[in-house]
C-alpha cells in the first residue's frame, strides 16, 4: 500500500455541500494521477462523473441510512472495459491493496465533518467490489472509521 500524504490530496465540494453539510446526500469521488501520485476527492450531492477516466479507477463514496444507523459505501468497479479476467483479476489486488490509502484520503479529505459529526466515526464501511465474475464480485465489511482510520 501507497503511504497517505496529506500535501498530495486536493479536496473540491460541488454545489450544494459544505465542509459540514449535508451528511445525507454526501457522494465521494476519489480520483488519482499516476503520473504525480495526487489524489482528487470531490464531495457532492452526486458523483463527479465528469472526473472519471476510461481507466475507471475511481472509487465512489456515499453515506445511505440502513435500518436505522448510518453506513458508508463505497463502489469499485474491478471490471475494465473489455471482459478479460486476468485483468480483472489484477484489478482486483490492486483495489484490495490500495483501498486502505482511498479510505484513508476521503476520512482526511472530509475530516471537518467528522469533527461536526463524531458518530460517523462508528459506521461500518460496506465496500462492493463491481464485477461480471463472481469470483470478484462482493461485498466486505471493512469496520469502521475508528477502528480503521483515527485521526
């Protein structure tokens, strides 16, 4: 895993969200450069589909409410462009390797609301890997903010 460097994340809000508000519609759109290393998250009331490349490397973010607590989600597409599964095989470990450094981006890049907010802290994070294969579709249950990312 890629280590987090705060001087490398530049943080956008669309239309509609504030460093604090709102929590619920709040999408996250996590991209990068492989050429600089920087990352972009753009937080909105949608996602920032005009951001994402062919590649579709991006990891997507969204707070939904689920019986009653609040869960954060995340959306990773393993499949690239034409189906082939060694590709999507490698895909897969490179999400699974550099997810922690993508959650840890979006818990730093969002920070001021996690202040105004502290109960965020406790939900779960649902990652759902996006795939044609059944081997690399699913969905895992990474924790939470505080046990993972604690800043």
């Amino acid at each position: 895993m890629s280590n987090f460097n705060p001087e490398k994340l530049f943080v956008a809000y669309s239309s509609g969200v504030t460093a604090t508000e709102p929590v619920i519609p709040r999408c996250y759109t996590l991209t990068h450069s492989d050429l600089t290393g920087n990352l972009f998250l753009t937080i909105g009331i949608r996602y920032a589909w005009e951001n994402i490349n062919p590649n579709r490397d991006e990891v997507l973010g969204v707070w939904q409410q689920n019986g009653g607590f609040l869960h954060f989600y995340v959306y990773l597409y393993i499949d690239q462009g034409e189906y082939n599964i060694n590709v999507s095989a490698k895909r897969n470990e490179i999400f699974k390797r550099e997810l922690p450094l993508a959650l840890t981006a979006i818990r730093y890049g969002d920070r001021f609301l996690f202040d105004t907010y502290p109960n965020l802290e406790q939900s779960l994070i649902i990652i759902n890997f996006m795939s044609a294969y059944p081997q690399f579709a699913r969905q895992e249950c990474w924790g939470t903010f505080r046990h993972r990312w604690n800043y």
